[in-house]
C-alpha cells in the first residue's frame, strides 16, 4: 500500500526537479508556449531593466 503513496511522490519530485533544474530556459518557454500559456517575463541580473531593477544601469557597490 505505501508503494501506491511513494511512486506518484517520487515521481511529482523528479518532474519539478528536471523542470526548474534540468531543462534549459528556452526549451521551458517553448514548451510553455506550446501548451497555450505565455512564457514568463525576463528578470534577474543582465536582464533589460538591469541590476538595480529600475531600469537604470549603475555600477555595482
């Protein structure tokens, strides 16, 4: 009976797991895209707002 519990746990792990970790973000984004959603926003440091998130590039302190 714990194996029926176990299985989709594990499995549920290894998929999140190969989804954030393994896959490589265009390839996320075009399956993304593929199921219907929009791909999520460019963020985080060298995107196109920059380091400081406002827009405005300044050197680091």
């Amino acid at each position: 009976m714990q194996d029926l519990l176990v299985i989709p746990i594990v499995a549920a792990a290894f998929a999140w797991v190969a989804w954030t970790l393994l896959l490589p973000a265009g390839v996320r984004d075009r399956l993304r895209r593929r199921a219907g959603r929009p791909a999520p926003p460019a963020t985080g440091c060298g995107g196109c707002t920059g380091c400081c998130g406002d827009g405005e590039r300044r050197p680091p302190r």
